[in-house]
C-alpha cells in the first residue's frame, strides 16, 4: 500500500524526560489512521514533530516519498485538541483571514467558506463574533478552517471533543468523506469506539515507545480469545448441557420474540466445527458469529503490559 508518511526510529528527549524512544510508524495514504496513548505517552511530541514545529534528536520522517521539510506544513492540517481563535473577531472574518494565509485567494476562500458554513448549519453565525460561538460551533468553524485548503495530510488530536452525538456523526461523515476523495487523516484520540469505527490501522504509544501497531481489524481477531455468540431458539439449559464439555464459560441473555444470545468461551482445545455442530443439534440455531475484542480492553491490557515491563 502507497504510504504518505514514515517515520523511522524516532527520538526525542527534554531535560529530564524522554518523550520519544525510538518510534517508528507507516502511515498509508488515505486511511484514516488512529494514533493512540496515555496521557503524556509521546503522541503530541510526535505530532509536533511531524508538523515541522520541533524537530527529533534522532531518527527521520519522510513525507510524501521525500525528506520532511518546513515547506511540506503546506500541505498539512493540523486541529489541535488545546484550539483558539480570536474571541473579538467576526467569523467569517476570521475564516478568511486563515484561509488567505493558506493560500486561497479571496473569492476562492469565501466560496468554499459559505459551502462549509452551510454544510455545517452556522450559516448566520458569518457576521457574529467568535466569543458569541458556542463550544461546538467554535470547534466546527476551527475544523473547517483545518481541511478548507485540502492538504494531503490531516491531524485532528481529540476532534470529537464537546460534540453532541448528532454534530460529533456529522464530523465523523465529514472525515470519512475527506478520506474517500483522497485525503490521509491521522486520528489521535482516547475514544475507542470511534477508532474501531473510522480507523483502518493504529500505532499504540506508551512512554514514548511504540507497543502496538496494525491493522484494526486483525488487532481486534489477534487478541479475541475464543468467545463466540450463537443465537438460538430452544431450550437454553439443554444447549448449555450440551457445550459444557468445550466452553469454560457461559453468558445468556434474552433476545425477545422466543430468541437467546448464548456467548461461550471456547476452550482452547476445543474444535470450533464440534461446537456448531453440538448447537446445531440441540436448538434452532439462527446466528454465530465470533465475539470481537473491544479497542477499549486492548488499549488497557497492551498499556499495563507494557506498564509492568
């Protein structure tokens, strides 16, 4: 896959800290890549870094087949998750000014500004000033001046942050629909739901090192550890009779409408094939399907693994 940023072997240490160990990631183009930690595991050290604000002790950061130099910031948007805007000025004023220093001309800027504006439903808010803004609306006037000149690399560092969960749906259609016209969106966050929803690879960072990366989907099968949900009609005692011999555990909740949801954990040595089978045998079976680990219980376990060495 044709990747848009690299970096390899970075380091970066403050006085009495080391804020980068080493980290190294691949970022391909348009993905939506998630970009995960603790607090104070390394991410904003990296994302300035990659932003051409600090620079590394050691290692390297290619971008767009290329050495990273001050001149790529052009084609870099970055909404960080501390944002400001100038309280006494208007909007739309304030939207123009950014897009201008970003190269738009003016009729350009105002035309894509008036697009956004109505895309996001603050169209009247054009000619109020900026402290009249709510926290919401603030952050959805900073996140159209971010993506307004279409740079090829996008970094939103907690972008859902305030939102309620209709605008922070309406963001989300909004990156994914950046990534399906070609642009690359690097995700930090602590929301594991929306990594599982939006993220197609992740780079997990603890203590400045790099302690997990892939892809999100076969992170999630890697570290499932054999749980399976059957959905069923019949008896649920006599199926959980049955399976005793191959599952360690049992969960059963009702479905409604005469229908159970059995999740079993599988013992290691039990063959899969034998356990639908036996279910199929004993009630009307009318789902399988296996039982997914939740980014939120990685996050946790991957973090204190490697908290414990």
């Amino acid at each position: 896959m044709d990747t848009i940023l690299k970096v390899e072997n970075v380091s970066k240490a403050y006085t009495g800290h080391k804020a980068l160990d080493g980290v190294s990631l691949s970022v391909p183009r348009a993905t939506v890549y998630g970009l995960l930690g603790p607090n104070g595991a390394g991410k904003t050290t990296l994302i300035r870094i990659i932003n051409h604000i600090t620079a590394p002790d050691s290692g390297s950061v290619t971008f767009d087949g290329h050495q990273l130099t001050a001149a790529d910031v052009a084609h870099i948007g970055y909404l960080p998750e501390e944002r400001g805007l100038y309280k006494k000025m208007k909007v739309g004023d304030q939207a123009l000014f950014f897009a201008r220093l970003k190269g738009l001309s003016r009729a350009e800027a105002t035309r894509s500004l008036h697009e956004w504006f109505d895309r996001f439903d603050i169209a009247d808010w054009w000619n109020r000033k900026v402290e009249e803004l709510s926290k919401g609306m603030a952050q959805k006037v900073q996140f159209i001046i971010t993506v307004l000149h279409r740079p090829k690399l996008l970094i939103f560092d907690e972008p859902f942050s305030g939102f309620d969960p209709i605008n922070a749906q309406l963001l989300r259609d909004e990156i994914l629909k950046l990534r399906d016209e070609g642009s690359t969106i690097i995700f930090s966050t602590h929301n594991m739901a929306s990594v599982e929803e939006i993220c197609t690879n992740i780079t997990l960072i603890n203590k400045g090192q790099n302690i997990l990366t892939g892809n999100v989907e076969e992170i999630r099968h890697r570290f499932s550890d054999g749980r399976y949900n059957l959905t069923f009609e019949g008896d649920p005692r006599k199926l959980m009779e049955t399976l005793e011999p191959l599952s360690s555990q049992f969960r059963l909740s009702d479905g409604g409408y005469g229908r159970h949801t059995l999740e079993v954990l599988l013992k290691e040595e039990a063959p899969l094939q034998e356990m639908i089978a036996k279910a199929n045998s004993t009630v009307d079976l009318k789902g399988f399907n296996e039982v997914m680990a939740s980014m939120n219980d990685i996050f946790i376990h991957t973090v204190e693994a490697s908290d414990r060495g």
